[in-house]
C-alpha cells in the first residue's frame, strides 16, 4: 500500500477517485492532478495523461487498487473508498520532499 502511496499522482489520482460513485475517464483525472499541481496547461495535461496511462495506472492496477478499461479509457476504484482513506490522509499530511 505505501509503496502504490508513494507518488503524488498517485495519491492525487485515489483521493479523486475516492470522491466518485464509478468509473472516471482518464482525462478529468489528468484535468484534476494539473489543477492540484497548479499548472493547468494543454501540454502539462498531455504529459499527465501519458504519465497516467504508461506508468501510475499500471502501478495501481498491479497493487489490485484500480480497475482500467482500455476500451472506454476510464478508472474506477477496485477496493471499497473506506478502506483508502486512511492510507490517503496520511500519505497527504506527509511532508513534501
């Protein structure tokens, strides 16, 4: 679990799927992390989303923490919210490096 914590996107990505009923497209997640990070620009999202699908969502698929269909280029949650929570609050009150 902390190692799938260990990134910021990642920690980005679960709280905003935390705050969601189903799947997400991948695309409002790269809108979301760009906000959160304060750059909200065409390139900055391009390179979010290819960071998203190539290397962050992979690592969480393999931790069994998200689902992703390729086919509808959405994510979704694969364990309960509740139980992320406080995996999440912690690893968000944790000092930046």
């Amino acid at each position: 679990m902390f190692k799938a914590l260990s990134h910021s996107r990642r920690q980005h990505l679960l709280r905003y799927l935390v705050q969601k009923p189903g799947a997400v497209a991948l695309g409002d997640v790269a809108e979301y992390i760009a906000i959160e990070e304060g750059e909200l620009t065409r390139d900055r999202y391009e390179r979010l989303l290819t960071g998203l699908c190539h290397t962050h969502v992979p690592h969480l698929t393999d931790a069994g923490l998200l689902r992703y269909d390729v086919d509808r280029e959405t994510v979704s949650l694969q364990v309960e919210s509740d139980s992320l929570v406080p995996y999440l609050e912690l690893a968000l009150s944790a000092p930046s490096e």
